[in-house]
C-alpha cells in the first residue's frame, strides 16, 4: 500500500461531518468540549456537568445541575428483567455483556421509537445513567457477589464505585475517577462515536446506533488498548528489573508489534488525556503506598518515545489508575463506554437534529467487469 493509499484507507484527515461538541487540533495538542479546554474541565468541572455541557453545548446553571442529578438518579436503577438476564448471561467479557445488556435495555424503554427530540434526549440520560450501573453491576456479578442498588445521593461516580465495591469511595478516588469518567467523555469522530453516527444516520433507534458504538470501542485499536496495556505490565510483573522492561519492549519492537496505549490518529503531540491520568496513576500510587506501575509506566514511556518517537495515549496510564483504584481488568474497557456514553449520545442527537444518510462510496478492485457467468453444471 502506498503511504497514499494507506491514509485514504483509514480515512486520515477526512472530514466526515460538521459537528459543534468537539474541539481538536493534534498539532498542538488541544482537546476540547463545545469550546472548553480539557485541562480546565478536569480541574474544575464534574462528569455530570461534562454531560449536560456535550447535550446542551453550556455548562448548566446550578439548577439544570440539580435537575440532571435528579433525572440520572431515578434512571439509574436497572429494570428487574435486566437484572435477570445478567445473572443469566456465562461468565463472557465485560464489553460483550456491556453490548448484549444495552441492547436488551432498549427492549424495556417504552419510548425506544419515539423520535422526538425530546424523548431522545431522555434516552440519552437514560442510556447514561444505565450504562454505569450494567458496567459496575456486572463487575459484581462476576466476582460472585449480589447487585448493588445505586445510592440516590451520590453522584455519578461515586455511585459507580459504590455499586462496583459496596462500600461508599472516599473522596480521593470518587474524584479520581470523576476526572477519568470526564476525560474519557468525547473525542470527535473517533471510531466508535462515527459508528455510532453512522447507525443513527439511518434513522435507527438510539440504542442500536449506541450498541454499534460499543462494538466497535471493544477493539485493541480502540478502548480495548487499556486493558491490553494492564495484561501487558502485569506480565513484566511488579517487581521486574529495569533490563527485563527494557528488553520486553526493545522484543515487542523488533518484532513490530504495537505496543499498547501509544500512539494516535490525530496527536502529533502529547495527548492531553494523558496528562492529567499520569499525574493521577503517580498520585494514587503514592497514597496506596504502591507507585510499582506508576514507575514501570514511566520507564516503558521513556523506551517507546526513544524508540518510535510515540507518545502515551489515554489509554496507558489510565490502566495502573484504574488497577490502583482496584477496579477489574475486564472492566476497563467497559468503563470507557461508561464516560463515552455522553459524548456517543451528544453526537447521536446532533446527527437525528441534521441528519443525512452517511453514505461513502469506495474504488472498487476487482475482476473486471463484466466476467461471463458460467452455469453451475459447466463450472
Ligand atoms: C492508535 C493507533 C490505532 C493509530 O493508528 P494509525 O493512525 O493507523 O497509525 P499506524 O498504525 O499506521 O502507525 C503509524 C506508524 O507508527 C507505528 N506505531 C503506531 N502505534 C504504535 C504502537 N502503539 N507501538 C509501536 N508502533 C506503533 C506503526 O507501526 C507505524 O509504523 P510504520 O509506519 O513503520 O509501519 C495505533 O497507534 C495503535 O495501534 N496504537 C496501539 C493501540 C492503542 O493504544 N489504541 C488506543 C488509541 S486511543
């Protein structure tokens, strides 16, 4: 493949849609949300006001803060049939039940048809508030342990955590995890977010245009990267020497394999996730009293920006956060659908307001046309 032809494939630099929620420039590293930069958001702002922000395109007044709360909290519990066919469901991947729950959550939401632009966005709070508790409820169930009922007076992530653990988070790590939930919330046309517009170009129901979305967020080129990241330092293992890190790397390289949670599509530069999640894996290290894969972390950062010139993406230190945060691998990427949730639903409404079918055409390759048909008794 040329390198042309490459970047046509992966439809690099395309300009797919016009869209007025999402703020990038790779080139100098930006991010962010209807005009907010990122840095500001995840220093100041809350996941549930980084929801109303990607629905509204503003930031809610205290009041339209309340009243989200409000409507998030009354959705939050899952109808009991759900419950049911969760803890019917074989012990599968967190992302393969986040896919077959959601599109069964769609089954018992009497408004599923409605295309009203309201009924829509209830849909959104609803799939919001939904998707946390499918994630946190299924990473119980697969530990062997009941359903949690989420708490009515937490916030969105402290509930997670809450429904995920059984104990009430302390405030170090319902805000660490608040942050993450808000810098996981929207990325543009990244895959799955197209995906999902793609579907609901179509004029489809939100939740298949959502169960779409998610799909295609299960793949290791996308959110599955921050579970891979995880497998892979887990089996350096926590008390490997520098030279056995070192080496593993130089290996993976040498054998052109990716290594994950580096690299992008867009940055040229560092991505601003990245930032704020490695600050946050060396503090929660620090407090756990264990900075082991904060530290291999660095030093495989270190190694991969000598060797490839790539820069950490969101999805590498967001892996020894969540594992410091004892949060289960196999919700790691379950955990991005949690946060991109309202950056999936944001793009979805905007796509129903102005919709056109999406539609591309390709070049075709093959045999010539037009080729004889050959009768099946002569072939
Ligand atoms: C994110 C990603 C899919 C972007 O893909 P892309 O824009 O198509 O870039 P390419 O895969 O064509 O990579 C360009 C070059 O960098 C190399 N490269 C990219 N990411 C790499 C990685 N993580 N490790 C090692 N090399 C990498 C490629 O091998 C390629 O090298 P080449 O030109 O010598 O063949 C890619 O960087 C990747 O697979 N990263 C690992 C998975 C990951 O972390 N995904 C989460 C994204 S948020």
């Amino acid at each position: 493949m040329t390198t042309v032809e490459k970047a046509k494939e992966g439809l690099e630099d395309v300009v797919a849609t016009a869209s007025a929620i999402c703020y990038l420039d790779g080139d100098r590293g930006v991010l962010a949300y209807c005009g907010y930069d990122i840095h500001d958001l995840a220093r100041s702002a809350t996941f549930e006001e980084v929801c109303y922000l990607l629905w509204h395109r503003r930031l809610p007044t205290r009041a339209e803060l309340g009243d989200l709360q409000s409507q998030l909290a009354s959705a939050r519990r899952l109808p009991e049939p759900i419950l049911r066919l969760m803890r019917s469901l074989p012990p599968v991947d967190g992302m393969d039940a986040l896919r077959t729950v959601t599109s069964a959550l769609g089954l018992y939401d009497a408004e599923v048809n409605d295309a009203s632009p309201a009924a829509q966005y209830r849909k959104a709070i609803r799939l919001t508030a939904q998707v946390s508790t499918v994630v946190a409820t299924w990473g119980r169930l697969k530990a062997g342990g009941g359903a949690i009922a989420p708490d009515p007076v937490m916030g969105h992530a402290a509930n997670f955590l809450y429904m995920l653990t059984g104990e009430r988070p302390n405030a170090t790590a319902t805000r660490a995890f608040d942050v993450a939930l808000t810098l996981h919330a929207d990325h543009e046309l990244n895959a799955s977010t197209f995906a999902g517009r793609v579907a609901a170009a179509t004029l489809t129901d939100i939740y298949s245009a959502v169960v779409a979305a998610i799909g295609t967020l299960k793949g290791p080129l996308h959110g599955g990267a921050n579970a891979e990241v995880m497998k892979m330092l887990l089996d350096l293992g926590q008390t490997a020497s520098a030279d056995r890190v070192e080496q593993t790397i130089q290996g993976k390289l040498a054998r052109k394999e990716k290594i994950p949670g580096f690299g992008h599509r867009v940055y040229r530069t560092e991505d601003p996730r990245a930032t704020h999640l490695r600050q946050m894996s060396r503090d929660l290290g620090k407090r756990a009293g264990n900075t082991a894969w904060f530290d291999m972390s660095e030093r495989i950062e270190a190694l991969v920006k000598t060797e490839k010139k790539l820069n950490p993406n969101v999805d590498f230190y967001s892996a020894s956060t969540y594992y410091t945060l004892g949060i289960p691998i196999d919700l790691y990427t379950p955990i991005f659908a949690v946060s991109r949730i309202s950056g999936w639903t944001a793009h979805i409404l905007e796509q129903y307001a102005n919709n056109r079918l999406i539609r591309p055409r390709a070049d075709y390759t093959g045999p010539a046309y037009p080729q004889r048909l050959v009768p099946l008794d002569q072939r």
